[in-house]
C-alpha cells in the first residue's frame, strides 16, 4: 500500500531543475547546499510587488554568511541529524521548500499554465521564489494568473491549534449540510478573509435551504403539466407560447449579472444576492399565479417560465458547485438533519411538539402554543401553519428576548 515510486520520482525531478538551474548561472553550492542566486533574476519581486534592495535580512532569521546575498534561498539543504534525507549530485540532503512546487508544476502541468492559486501568506516569498527558479531553469515559463485566496478566521482572530479555535470540514459537516459551507465560503471573495461566526453559517445554511424548497416547490407545481396525456398537451402548446416579460427580464439580468461578476475576477460574493434572488422570487410568485384560474394561454406562459427561470437558477448553481446530485427533497431531508443535530434533538421530539402545541390551540391556550413554538426557534426549528397542517423547517435560531425585571427584581439586585 506504501508506494514509495512517486516520492522517489519527485525528488529526481527536483535534481533536474536544480541542475538546470546551476548550469544556466543562477544558483551556487556551499557545503552540500544549493542557493539561488536573487541577483541573477532581475524580475524578482514583481508579484509580490516588493523591491530586493528594501528587503531587511537579518530580523527574523539570521543571516547565512555563506549567502552572496542574504535574500538568496535554499534550492537543496545538506542532511542534518534525524532529518530524512536522499542522494543527490551534491550529497544527502532535501530540497528547498520551493523547489518543488517548480518541480511538479512543470512535470504535470507543463512550463506555461494558466492558474497558479495558494494562499495570500504564500505570495513573498514562497510564490515569488517559485517564479524566479521556474524561469532561471527554463525562460519560457509563465504563469497567466496568480490567484491568492485570504484566509478563515474565527471571530476575528486567526485559526490555530494553539488558540483552540482551530477547526476541520469534517468536523463543520457533523452539524452542517456541505452546501452551507460552500455557500458560505462563496458568500465572500476569494482574496479578502472571511471569519467563520456561527451565525453567519447559519446564515448559509438557511439560504440554501430557501433555494432548495423553491425548486423542490417548483418541480412539485411543474410535474401535473409533465405527466401522460397532461405532458404532450403542454409540449405541444409550449412550442407556441413565449415566456412572460417579468420571466424575460429576470433571465437576462441574471446572465448579465452572473457573467460580469465572475468575469471580475470571480466576484462570487454578489452573484447569489441581486439578481439571483429575484429569480427565485419571481419562481415563488409565479407558482401563486399558477394556483389562480388563468386562461390556457396564460397558464402555458407561466408554466414556461417557471421551467426557463428555474433552469436559468439551476445552471448558475451548478457552476458555483452548489447543485447536487441528490434530488431537492434529499437535499432539504439532509438539511432537517443537520438542524436536529445541532437542536439536540430527533424528528420525533419536534413532532411531539407539534402536536401538544395543537392541543393547546384547540384549547385555546394560546400562551403555552406560543411558547412551543419560541423554544424550538430558538433550536433552529421553525413551525409553519398550512392550513390544518403544522410542519417544521429548519431556520437561524432566534433569542428570546427576557422579559424586564420588576422593580422589586431591579431593587434586590442592587
């Protein structure tokens, strides 16, 4: 199961740039130890937009004398004491950090490619080193676009291990669906940071869970109109039957807006709000004018732009990564799940809930009905009246606001 090739196969391709980049003059050895040589690259600091000469070598790691410069950087290190370590042209040792990166990007991806992304902290001098012996071992190297994406923190302050505030997917996914963590992670742009709260999870978590009962309503409206004789009737209008204007309108604006938001530079934090939202919507107040008498014509026109602006709202989705491959009703299944998860409880709690809550409007005891319901929001839980029907969705959780102390209560505290 240990397959040691790929390890073995990296590290001889390391050699080989490294030897590259020594017979074209841009590196030394000392000692078992390959530098690159900074000067030799005159574009050195262009990225990270920093100029070699204001560099101050010295603060925080000491300065090796051996170096013709103290900003060059390590291709390959001499073997130490209980480091791992591998043969190479100038004895054991490892390489650099950044040489690798080099190394597998030009193996896989070839000396020109189109995306290079990594974190913000890895743009000086990570990023910046891996240009500089890219192009000393082979000119032709380019990378079209640097994308850096800004880091999680959480409440403001940064992830560690140290801190305890350090969290996993795995462990976020225990208590919420992947979809919220994605729609969250979009809800900013990739290079500014982005602080994981709770709330604004929750948020996500909602939000989703709002896209997903508008499909699951509108496939539920759709389906009579798609089914034996009902379905060839439709088709057969359809072909003659242009969607409404509203439909028009809100398809193209929402094309135009999606495209120009990830044509700048993939500006996802505005593409789920505007005119994404009013898609779904318009889909909600189209399903109410479905339910109404309308004449034939009109009702094909409704029906056809449910199916134009609901596919126009899947496809935006899919491109995003937030559409499953699991049907709506699985999605906002899984969805409840999470949400009695994180409520402590399981489905047969809140439908006991349910029904004492019933029990208690048809005794008029509108206060402990009230109460039920501002508990289990405070859970995460929601309740919804449909006609004689209650049912419960997942929801942000809401506090109970405390009711003011008397002023016996106000005087004994003092």
């Amino acid at each position: 199961l240990l397959n040691f090739f790929f390890p073995l196969s990296l590290i001889f391709l390391n050699d080989f740039v490294i030897l590259q980049i020594i017979n074209n003059d841009s590196a030394y050895t000392v000692d078992g130890d390959v530098f690159f040589e900074v000067d030799k690259f005159e574009n050195y600091g262009d990225l990270s937009k920093q100029k070699l000469e204001n560099n101050r070598a010295g603060e925080r790691v000491a300065v090796d004398s051996r170096k013709r410069n103290p900003a060059d950087f390590a291709l390959w290190k001499a073997a130490k004491p209980s480091e791992p370590s591998w043969e190479s042209p100038w004895g054991p040792g490892r390489p650099g950090w950044h040489i690798e990166c080099s190394a597998m990007s030009a193996h896989y991806l070839s000396h020109k490619f189109d995306i290079h992304g990594g974190g913000i902290d890895l743009i000086f001098p990570h990023h910046e080193n891996e240009i500089a012996q890219s192009c000393a071992a082979h000119q032709e190297s380019h990378v079209s676009y640097w994308m850096h994406n800004g880091h999680v923190t959480n409440n403001n302050e940064k992830m560690s291990k140290s801190l305890g505030n350090f969290f996993t997917i795995r462990e976020i996914i225990q208590k919420y669906h992947p979809l919220a963590l994605r729609h969250f992670v979009l809800s900013a742009h990739y290079r500014s940071p982005l602080n994981y709260t709770v709330s604004q999870l929750e948020s996500a978590s909602d939000a989703v869970f709002y896209i997903y009962q508008t499909l699951q309503d509108c496939e539920d409206a759709l389906s009579p109109f798609q089914e034996g004789n009902t379905k060839e009737d439709t088709k057969q209008n359809v072909r003659t039957v242009k969607i409404t204007p509203a439909a028009q309108e809100c398809i193209s604006k929402l094309r135009v807006e999606f495209e120009s938001k990830m044509s700048d530079d993939l500006n996802t934090a505005h593409i789920l709000t505007g005119a994404f939202q009013d898609a779904l919507k318009l889909i909600n107040s189209s399903l109410k004018t479905l339910k109404k008498k309308q004449q034939r014509q009109a009702q094909l026109s409704t029906i056809q732009s449910l199916v134009e602006v609901k596919k126009e709202v899947t496809e935006v989705l899919n491109t995003l990564g937030l559409l499953s491959s699991h049907t709506y009703s699985e999605v906002l299944q899984q969805f409840k799940e999470k949400a009695l998860i994180r409520a402590g409880l399981v489905e047969d709690d809140v439908l006991h809930l349910i029904e004492e809550r019933t029990l208690a409007r048809e005794k008029r005891d509108f206060s402990r009905s009230d109460q039920i319901r501002a508990d289990l929001t405070t859970k995460g839980i929601a309740l919804m009246d449909l006609g004689n029907e209650t049912i419960w969705r997942p929801c942000v959780p809401v506090e109970q606001e405390q009711p003011a102390a008397s002023v016996e209560e106000q005087q004994k505290e003092t």
